[in-house]
C-alpha cells in the first residue's frame, strides 16, 4: 500500500495516486488517500475505477475481493456468464458489486460501493475525493 | 413461564358469521386395506389378502405409538361405537355444521403412509388409485362441503402424474396430497406431479404420512432418530423446514410458476427465522442458484401456506399474534386437524388477531390456494 500526498498545483480534491503502469489490469491495488483506503484497478478496456475499500454490507475491506464475473439470473439447470472482471465480490459475505456503477447486483434495493472519480492522464492515475 | 388457557370458547355471533375453510380433515377407512379391495384388480386384492395385509400394518411401531393409545379422540367415535372420522356423515354432523365449516379438505393418513414408505412402488401405485376411488365413491357423495386431496404414489412420480390426470377433474377433489420420501421436494424428480397438478390447477398438499422420522425411506427430522412420540412430533416441523428451503433453492416456481404448494400441521412459527435466513444467503450466494431471481421471501409468499394447526401456545397469547404479524397472515390457512387429538376448533383458535386477518386464515388464504370449483 502506498501513501499519497496532496498535489498542490491540481484543485484541491484532485490526487495523484501513481504511474498507469503500477496498477495492474484486472486487478486492485490498494493506495492511502487522505486517510482513506481506496482500491485502484485498470479495467482491460483501458478505464479505471476507485473504490473505497469498505464494504457497504458491514465493513469489509472489499477491494480484496474477487475480481471476475457472475452468473446472471438464468432458468432452471442453466448458466449462464457475464461481466467478466466488472464484478467484484466482497470477501466476506459474498455480496456482488457491479465495478461500473458500484451497484450490488440483481438487487430491487441495491447496496453500492462508495465510488471515486478516476482518470488516467499523462501516464498518471488521478482519483477526486 | 406457563402456557396458555386453552379452554374452548363460545361462540359469539361474530363467530358464527365467519367463513371456515378447514384444510386438514382425516378420514379414516373403517377395516383398513379391506375396505379398498373392490377399487382394485383381483389380482392385487388377492395378493393383499393372501399376504394378510391390513390396516394394523399401518400402525405405528411401539415407541411411537401416542402415549394415550391413539391420535384419534375417544370422544370422536359415533353413537355405534365406530373410530372417529370413519363415516362422512358423522364427520358433517359432529364437526362440519357445528363448526359452520364451508369446506373441509378430506386428507387419508392410511393412504399416504402406504404410499410413503410401508408398501412397495408397484402396491403403492395401486393403493393409490383404490383409496382415492374409495373416498370418490363413498364419501364425496355424502356432502358438497367435503373436498378432498387426491393421494399420489410417491415413490414412482409418473404414476403419480397419471393418477392426477385420471381423477383430477372431480370436482371436488381440491389439491394433490403427497406423501413424502427423502427426496426433497425441490429435486425434479418431483417434476412429472408438479407438471400435472399446474395443468389441472390443483395445489400440491404436504401433511406428515405416519411414516416420517420412523421408516427408512421416509424424511427424516434432522439430527438422529428420535426417542418417542413426543420427541418425533416436535421436531416433524423440520421436515417442512427442509422442504421449503429445497423448493426455493432448486427454483422450482421459476420453473412451475403456478405451482402452489401447502403445508399442512408441520408449524409455521419457525417459518420468519428460516425466511431471513434464506434472503440474507441468496443476497450472497445468489450466483450459485442463478435460477433463484428474486428473494426466497417473495416465493414463499406467493406460492407456500402453511396450516395453523397445532397452534403453538406461548404464555401470552398475544406474541403469537405478534408473531403472525411479523410474518404476515397471508401465509396462513386454518386447519382443525378433526378427529385427531392435538385440534384446533374455529370458534376458538387465533382470537388474539384483528378480525380481518383472522378471516384471512380461517377461509380467504385457503380460497386463493385450494382448487374449489
């Protein structure tokens, strides 16, 4: 885990949290920013995503999760697969969250994962607090 | 903590303006297997003959037996001295008008324990169709009131299904009584029954055979074999408790959504525990039954009731009215249980609910689930 400081010349909710090439695909690494544990992953489709490294269920730190997909809703005796490295799953309770929108899963009242800004600019990974 | 006064109540003029549906009546077929005889081949009534079967081997084996000699009340035999429930018209005149009953749902105990455990498939295939010709002819005529739950062969669901299609048009045959076996009921094994019962709109009717936690190939309560009657009749209500949680998980009303399933005298007030159980693990483990759409909570409430008899009796006979509220009186539909020793009586049972619920149990959830033509 690394520690990030301020970068005075960018507004004041804007983080450097280190080089593109840090942060593998498909998997979170785990940086501290203004006291909070957020988990940074690369997607393979070249976005990437900062996710507070809490689960909203009770606490977990979710980023320490599965990273894959998920079997959506499908009839009886079939599966199916889909959103493959877009679904995160909290390693304690199994609770499933959709790494696009933050949204737990097939869920009429979703629970959402505390979502972060993030950019890729000049090789450099940027999260807005 | 001390149990509830569970004197009988008289009945008020409110009472007896209620509607009653009674969903678990038990006939019992005076002699036994010999009665049924002229409702199958010769060939199979000689065989039963010749092997001596009879009614007593239907009993319960001795550390089962009910302390008191028997389930069926003393005070249920007519004025001939004949067991309780073994004539339809004592059973309208004892218990259906003077209990203002609308309609009582005839479930036979003697064919369901064959048919679970105590013959084999091809005699319970048989025994079947015979009892179920019994009470066709020789109850079903005595009142339109009396409505009755066909038995199937569990141990061969084909058959089982054909015996829906064959007598599942009487009009007063209501639901499809299904002796149970460990199978659970979500397997799909199951699948030829629910298929037939969905196409004549007849609810599938769960009640313990006889040969529960007892007989090897009967559902076993959890844990080990029970040491009593005592014992074993407690903890039957795991049984349904097993058998709800299967029908969920295996998705069986993703795939028969206008399957209606009712449980009848396994309890129900472990019911909301389980349901908040079920919700909280398919909210995390939802992906390993994918066919599981929606939250096992809902399934239950749109396709399980459960019958209230024998009424659990706390000490403040308000909790269980709390109880019912937390989980809802749409899962609820009234049974008495007649002429069996652990009854309830309309006039006296769930007086502790608002009005409107209660005539919910006693008549209108029953209404919605039964096929009452």
């Amino acid at each position: 885990m690394s520690s990030i400081t301020k970068e005075k010349s960018q507004p004041a909710q804007r983080f450097d949290v280190g080089k593109v090439e840090d942060f593998p695909v498909g998997k979170f690494r785990i940086v501290q920013c203004e006291g909070r544990q957020i988990g940074i992953i690369r997607m393979d489709d070249g976005d990437v995503h900062a996710v507070l490294n809490r689960c909203p269920h009770k606490g977990a730190p979710v980023c320490k999760g599965i990273v894959g997909g998920t079997w959506p809703p499908s009839a009886v005796g079939e599966l199916g697969f889909e959103r493959d490295g877009y679904v995160l799953t909290c390693p304690w309770h199994g609770f499933e969250f959709d790494l696009s929108t933050g949204a737990e899963l097939f869920q009429e009242r979703p629970m959402r994962l505390r979502k972060y800004r993030a950019t890729i600019e000049g090789g450099s990974v940027f999260i807005l607090l | 903590m001390t149990m509830a006064d569970t004197k009988v109540a008289d009945k008020s003029d409110a009472d007896a303006a209620l509607k009653v549906i009674d969903c678990d009546v038990h006939p019992t077929v005076r002699g036994g297997l010999s009665a049924v005889y002229p409702y199958m081949p010769k060939a199979w009534s000689r065989r039963f003959e010749q092997k001596k079967a009879s009614v007593q081997s239907v009993a319960l084996t001795t550390k089962y037996q009910h302390p008191n000699g028997a389930v069926v009340r003393e005070d249920a035999r007519d004025e001939n001295g004949n067991v309780g429930g073994s004539d339809p018209r004592v059973v309208v005149s004892e218990h259906i008008k003077p209990c203002n009953i609308d309609f009582a749902l005839l479930n036979c105990l003697q064919a369901a324990s064959l048919c679970a455990a105590l013959a084999t498939t091809d005699e319970s295939i048989i025994l079947a169709s015979a009892f179920n010709d019994f009470f066709l002819e020789e109850w079903l005529p005595a009142d339109r009131r009396l409505r009755y739950a066909l038995t199937v062969a569990s141990l061969d669901p084909q058959a089982g299904a054909a015996e829906i299609r064959r007598i599942g048009r009487h009009p007063q045959v209501a639901a499809v009584g299904l002796p149970l076996i460990n199978v659970l009921m979500g397997n799909r094994y199951w699948w030829p029954i629910y298929e037939a019962a969905c196409d004549f709109g007849l609810p599938i009717y769960v009640h313990p055979s006889g040969a529960d936690s007892i007989y090897q190939g009967g559902p076993m309560a959890c844990g080990g074999i029970p040491d009593s009657y005592f014992e074993r009749y407690v903890t039957l209500c795991q049984i349904a408790e097993s058998n709800v949680n299967s029908l969920v998980c295996c998705g069986t009303f993703e795939k028969f959504p206008g399957l209606k399933v009712m449980f009848a005298e396994l309890g129900f007030t472990w019911l909301l525990p389980l349901l908040w159980r079920m919700d909280r693990t398919w909210r995390q483990l939802r992906h390993e039954t994918p066919w599981v759409k929606k939250s096992p909570i809902d399934y239950v409430h749109d396709h399980i009731r459960f019958t209230t008899q024998p009424l659990d009796e706390p000490g403040n006979p308000r909790h269980l009215g709390q109880l019912i509220e937390m989980m809802g009186a749409d899962h609820l539909c009234f049974s008495s249980d007649y002429p069996h020793w652990d009854n309830d009586m309309p006039s006296q049972a769930l007086q502790m609910l608002n009005p409107g619920d209660r005539q919910k149990i006693l008549y209108g959830n029953a209404e919605k689930i039964l096929r009452l033509d």
